[in-house]
C-alpha cells in the first residue's frame, strides 16, 4: 500500500522554524528518524520514500509555497497512483493552543490557504488532515506575522515532545488507518 504524506510549509531559509513551516519541520524529524533523505530536485518539492512494514510512504513538502501546495499534492497523488483515501496532509492550526495535535478524516479548509487549495484543486475535502496546534496569542490583524515568526523559547523547548508524537501518529495513520489512530492520540 502506498501513502502520500504532505507536510505544508513555504520554501526558504527565511521561514525555517516558523509556525507555518511545522508540516516541514513533522516530515524532516520523521526522516531524520530513519535512513533515507529528501531529494530537493523532485517536481513541485522535496520527496523522500520510506519503508514501513508493509507500507510505502512517499513524504513530501512541497516547492510551491503555501498558497499553492495543490498543485504539488495533486501532481504527487497522480504520480504515485495514490488514492485521496491514503492522502495525510500534516498542517498548522491556528484553532488548537501549541502542541495540540489533532487527526480529522476530512474537513474545511478553516481558513488555511495550503488547505484551501488542496480542496479547490483537487474537488474534495476527503482526505486525512493532521492539524498541529500553533496556538492563536496574536493582536487583532496580527495573524500573518504571527504565523510567519518562530516558536516562543517555552514552545521551542516542548517543540521535540510534540513532533515525536505527530511522527507516531504519521505511523500510525499508515499502519492502522484513521479512526484507530484518531482513538490512540486524538486526546494526548
């Protein structure tokens, strides 16, 4: 069985560890777990293929930036002849406070434009989202700044814990579908 797993993020050092880049900074720990690496010259984004059990999992963060992370999802999702069911696309979230991870099988785009083109692009919001929780401690007309700054010292320090925790559930997701795994981690 083959997996799509779409960590959201904008290219470019100057938005290295910035909350929106948390989809990058998920998929980078997961390989920085394993023996394989992201291959940088692949269309639309970085791609790197794992191995789990039975599963191939084919990462992706995607060269398009966010407002246009469609693109790259559907051309990988063609590519792989990989169905929308076996599509994860690891996102921050505003609505939820730092650290909370949630797993949804579908859903809105919330606001989230690499959300909202994904659906507009490929038709659907049938497909598997896990939402990271950034937190919202913005002034009113702040959002854009605030996503696009680092994590606080505080958040930077239980940032390890957090990522561990959406890397097993990035496994588990493969491994034993989505309702179990919403049922294992949804409340951690």
């Amino acid at each position: 069985m083959k997996y799509l797993i779409v960590g959201l993020g904008n290219i470019g050092s100057e938005y290295e560890n910035t909350r929106h880049n948390i989809g990058f900074m998920i998929l980078d720990a997961l390989v920085g777990a394993s023996n394989v690496v992201f291959d940088v010259n692949k269309r639309y984004g970085a791609i790197a293929e794992m191995k789990l059990k039975n599963r191939h999992l084919v990462l992706l963060k995607p060269s398009t930036y966010m407002n246009l992370s469609g693109n790259a999802v559907r051309y990988h999702l063609q590519k792989e002849k990989i169905e929308t069911s076996n599509l994860l696309v690891v996102v921050d979230d505003l609505a939820l406070p730092f650290g909370a991870i949630r797993l949804k099988p579908k859903g809105s785009d919330a606001g989230h434009n690499g959300l909202k083109h994904i659906q507009e692009t490929l038709g659907t919001t049938q497909y598997s989202r896990l939402r990271f929780g950034i937190g919202n401690d913005f002034p009113p007309g702040e959002q854009i700044n605030f996503v696009l700054n680092p994590f606080t010292e505080d958040e930077q320090q239980r940032l390890p814990e957090r990522i561990a925790i959406a890397c097993e559930m990035i496994k588990s997701f493969c491994l034993a579908g989505v309702e179990t795994t919403m049922n294992l981690f949804n409340n951690k």
